[in-house]
C-alpha cells in the first residue's frame, strides 16, 4: 500500500448518522465538504487526534420546527414536550477500549416547550469550543481506520427512561472493563456531570479528552477535515462555499482556531459539525548528555515499558526504544569511565593512567560501534531513519565533545576512528602513506601493558591492526634492504648505508619496521667490530715491535745526550737555556719508562675500543718521543754528536 493511501484509511471517519426522534422525517447528517492534506503521512504517523466543532449550534430551532412544520398534523405529536437533544459518538473498532463498545456524551442541549404562538427554542450557547475526543490515540497495525458513530436523539418527557438507558448501559459496559484505563474510567464523570445537566435543564458538553499518552514527545499537522450540515431529511443539501476554507486548511498544517474557520466556512444556515482529524509522529524524549544518568536510563525504560503494555506504543517503536536505552546505558558508562579518568590523572601514575584512558577508549569505541550496527541494521526502517538515527547522533556528538576535552582524550578519539575505517576495510590494501596516517593514529596513545591488552577485545583488534599495517610496511619498505644490510660486509662504504637505512627507519611510525632495521644494523655492527678488532690486534702487535726497537735507541740517544752534557757543560757552570735542555731529557727519560710498562700491559678487555685506546697510546708515547729528542738535537747540536 502507497503511504498516501495508508495514510487516509487511519483516520476517524464520522459515518452517515441519522439523528432521529420518533418521526418518520428526520434530522440528517449531510456531508457539505471533505479536505484531505497533500502531505505525504507514511506509517510512522500512527497516532490519531480527532477535534470536533459545532458552529451554527442555535440553528437547531430551526431545524427541528422545520422539521415539526414539515410533518403531517397526525405526526406532529411525537413533537410534544420535547425536553432536549442528545448527541453521542461511538468508537466502534478501537480494540484499546476492550470488546465492549463505548458510547460517549458529546452534547446534550434543552428547548424550551412550543406553544401555539410560538416554536421551539434551544438553550445552546453563541459559541462552544471545539471537543478534542481523542488525543494520539495509538492505532495497531491492522487498524485501519477508526470508525466513529455520532448519533442524536430527540427526548421528549414521556421518553427519559431511554435516556437513562443509554447511560446505564455505558457505565455497564466500563465496569466490565478487567483494567480500565483512566480515560476510560473519566468517562464515569461525564455521565455524571450530564446527569446533572440534564436534570437541571442546562447545556452540557463533553470535557473529557481520552489522552492515552501524556508524553510531549509527538509531531502533530493536520490530516483531514469533514464538514457535515444538519438538516431535515426532506431539506435540499446547501450548496458551501469553500475556497477560502481550502485555503485556511492548506496553511494550517498544525492546526486552526474556531474564529477563523469559522469566517473561512462563512455558513449560517443551519447547524455544522466540523471534524478535524490530526495524525501524529511518535517522537522519542529529547536528552543531552549531561541528563543521561543510570537513573535516568532506568526511569526511561520503565516507563517505555509501562506505554508497551498498555498499547500506546507500537511494537516497532517499542523495540527502537529498547535499543535506544541499551545505547544509553553505553554512553553512561562511557561517562562514568572519563570521570574515573579524571581521577587518576590527578594521581600522576603512568600505568593506571594508561588503564582508565584505555577503559574510556573501549566505551566510546563500543559506542560507536552499536551506532554504525543500528545505521546497517535499520537503513530501512522508517522509524529509525526518521525518529532514532537524529537521537543517537545527538548522543553521539556529545561523546565526541567528552572526548575532545584533553590531549590524550583527543588521540583516543582518533584512535578509535581509525579502527573503525580499519574495521569496515579489513581486505583493502592501503598505500605506504595511509599506513603511515593510520599507524601515527594507532601510536598516539600511551596503551597499557601488551598483556593487559591482550585481555581484552578492544586490545586484541589494536594488535591485530597494528600487526596488518606494520607487516605490509615492512614487507614494501624495509625487508629487501634489511635482508642486504644483513649481508653486506662490513665495509666503510657499507656503512653510509647502514646509516642511510636507520634514519630512514627513525622517520616511520612501524615501530617493528624499526626493530627490524636496527637488529639488522646490530649484526652489521658485530662483524664491523669484528673486523676492526682484528685490525686493532694486528696494529697492536706491529707497535709492540716498533715500541721495542725504539725503546733502545731512545736509551742510546739519551745515554749520548747524558754524556754530552756531562763534558761540555760543568753542572756548576750550565747556562739557562742548556738547563732548560737538560730537563727535557729527564722528562723524555721518564717517557721511555711509561712506554716500557705500557707496551708489557695489554689491555685487558680486548675489544676493538680498549684495543684501539691502547694502540693510540703507544702511537702517542712514540710521537712525543720522537718530537721530544729531535726538539734537543735542533735546538744544541752539540749534544747529540754521537748519533
């Protein structure tokens, strides 16, 4: 069935009714005009609000001495003493009111007694607000309309007990109601209050709207409009005028006032019944994230609970709302987290920070994640594109502006968004700079321990991601070059690379493409010291023989030196600057006895860099030997004429 046509069989259709005294003519029902809205009313608006108005109401004189003028002289008496005009409604087909049929007091007006001289008069008043009968009264699905009888009887004095019947029977008829609902059990009151009326010869009208749900969270507009005109049964059908009123109904989607409808109608004829049918949206109570508390939640359900049992929500709406609070017990709990969060900040300890941001992430991760199930699962319920999806967004932003609240929060706010996308594509195959993107995301935050992690089904997805992107990093990046480092000999040119392949390595986010590259480096590193440490042996021993040979011409080159200074310069006569020369070469001496014991100590820890050490000290010692003897032979040739 097209929306269109769904939406006009739920309404309250007001049936043809005769509204009868005794008399073979009769008060007829007529229906002047129908106005159906353009609006496109698909199944969600399942709700129905029906308002009538009675315009003209003083018009009944006229009605009914037209019709006691129109009889026969032999008919006219079933006119004698007429006391007043009832008019009812019956709800014939609401399964909500239990299988008895419930009649209801709409109007009861008294006339005042016709003589010969003059015909009868009404007590109604100028202008009676409109009746609402039923406020979003919920229709199942296989209650396709409402059927609504509105009859009138004409009671004269001899016929009060048929009156009284009518309303025995009513209240019957609600006592035998197992829970009678309180719009049921209002009823009992107007009865009273006609009773009372009609004993006391004045107007009553029906006050008691059957408003089975007082919840606010409806939309209402506008569905359809009747106008139906009282007449004797031999009276043609006035001819109405309705442009005016077409466009009044066309631009008052939610709703009009008496005044104007009834300038809109601009009809003075005889007495009018407008019935305005109304369908509502069930729309779900608004909540911010600040109100969303256990209690809250609690009080929600309870009360979703209560409204399904009684039949006035949909079975469709009852589960989106079922959902919906399971959804909300989601975010409670996510706001619980981020406050023990907040308290263990304070406390500055880095593994039980890193735990409660990690419960935070978990939550909104889970939040979100329910959210995108519900936008799969119901992408074609109407009920939840057009009522839920608007709620859970608003929850949704409110979880987002929770998490957008510090540094670490922000990063696990995008932690958990790049694990969703990486949810959705677990076969894509992602170039080096989205990895990167992803990984810098999955990296942000500081996580717990990788046990504690792999305690959990959240943890479990961050590895199992982590290990994907790093795998495909590494296999297109860095395996070919680290599988080459690996093998390259340790060389000098060789080492440019090795360099070039751990800055490259520094630069990325895969942290195990860095520990790849720097075991590989590790190894390379090993031979190269191996390597060098040979050389270094190899120069230590080559310098222990050239120590040897040099430590014996340095004690030949200083015994001549001694010699010189003892026969060409008396001690007690040595000039300054021979003086000075003299005390080089006991500095020099001692050097030769530093080298002697150096070249008999080998380093103990014979690694390339203890090696090395002690092969630049020898180097050393032999350098400033050298220098030091050539510095006295240039500066007095003299003493070293022995060489």
């Amino acid at each position: 069935m097209k929306p269109r046509s769904l939406a006009r069989s739920f309404l309250l259709f007001l049936l043809l009714c005769t509204f009868t005294g005794q008399a073979q003519d009769r008060i007829e029902t007529r229906l002047g005009y129908n106005y159906l809205d353009k609006f496109e009313f698909t199944d969600e608006w399942q709700y129905l609000t029906t308002d009538m108005y009675l315009l003209n109401a003083g018009q009944f004189s006229r009605v009914i001495n037209e019709l006691e003028q129109g009889t026969t002289k032999a008919r006219r008496r079933d006119y004698i003493n007429l006391e007043s005009l009832f008019i009812s409604a019956q709800l014939k087909n609401a399964k909500l009111f239990g299988q008895e049929p419930i009649v209801y007091p709409l109007y009861n007006f008294a006339f005042e007694p016709a003589t010969d001289k003059k015909n009868y008069a009404t007590r109604i008043s100028d202008n009676i607000d409109a009746i609402r009968i039923i406020d979003k009264l919920p229709l199942a699905s296989d209650e396709r309309n409402i059927d609504a009888t509105v009859e009138a009887r004409l009671f004269t004095s001899d016929s009060r007990e048929v009156f009284f019947n009518i309303i025995a029977n009513q209240l019957t008829n609600i006592s035998k109601l197992m829970t009678p609902q309180a719009a049921m059990l209002s009823l009992v009151g107007e009865f009273g209050h006609l009773i009372r009326n009609a004993a006391q010869r004045k107007e009553y009208k029906f006050s008691s709207t059957i408003r089975l749900y007082e919840g606010q969270n409806f939309d209402t507009r506008l569905h359809s409009v009747r106008v139906y005109i009282f007449v004797p049964s031999f009276a043609k059908l006035p001819a109405l005028r309705t442009p005016r009123l077409t466009e009044l109904l066309s631009n008052s989607p939610q709703g009009f006032e008496r005044q104007k409808l009834e300038a809109a109608l601009n009809y003075k004829d005889y007495p009018v019944l407008v019935v305005a049918n109304y369908k509502s949206l069930y729309r779900m109570d608004a909540l911010s994230g600040s109100d969303i508390t256990s209690e809250t939640i609690e009080k929600r359900r309870i009360r979703i609970e209560q409204a399904f049992t009684a039949g006035l929500v949909t079975e469709d709406a009852y589960k989106q709302e079922k959902l919906f609070v399971e959804f909300l017990r989601n975010f409670s709990d996510l706001k619980q987290n981020l406050n023990n969060y907040r308290l263990n900040y304070k406390n500055n300890s880095p593994e039980a920070n890193a735990k409660t941001l990690f419960a935070v992430i978990q939550d909104y991760k889970r939040l979100k994640t329910l959210a995108y199930q519900r936008d799969r699962e119901f992408s074609r319920n109407h009920s939840y594109q057009r009522i839920f999806k608007s709620e859970y967004n608003t929850i949704l932003a409110s979880a987002d502006s929770y998490m957008e609240s510090d540094f670490n929060l922000k990063n696990g706010k995008d932690m958990v968004n790049t694990l969703l996308d990486l949810d959705q594509e677990t076969a894509r195959s992602y170039t080096v700079a989205q990895r990167e993107q992803y990984l810098n995301k999955l990296y942000s935050v500081e996580l717990p321990n990788p046990e504690f992690l792999a305690s959990t089904l959240e943890g479990e997805g961050i590895s199992r991601h982590l290990n994907r992107l790093e795998s495909a990093q590494y296999n297109d990046l860095y395996a070919r070059e680290v599988i080459r480092l690996r093998e390259l000999a340790p060389t000098e040119e060789n080492i440019a690379f090795r360099n070039s392949l751990l800055e490259k390595a520094n630069s990325t986010k895969c942290r195990s493409c860095r520990e790849e590259v720097k075991q590989a480096a590790r190894q390379f590193n090993l031979r190269l010291e191996e390597q060098q440490l040979q050389k270094e042996k190899s120069r230590l021993q080559e310098l222990n023989g050239q120590v040897e040979r040099k430590i014996i011409t340095y004690l030949k080159q200083d015994d001549c030196i001694e010699n010189a200074f003892k026969t060409q310069y008396p001690a007690e006569s040595l000039p300054d600057y021979v003086q000075r020369l003299y005390e080089k070469k006991i500095e020099l001496r001692k050097l030769i006895e530093e080298l002697d014991t150096l070249s008999k100590t080998p380093p103990q820890d014979m690694k390339v860099d203890a090696v090395r050490e002690h092969n630049q000290r020898l180097t050393g010692f032999l350098r400033r030997l050298d220098q030091g003897y050539a510095d006295i032979c240039a500066a007095e040739k003299n003493l070293c004429g022995c060489q």
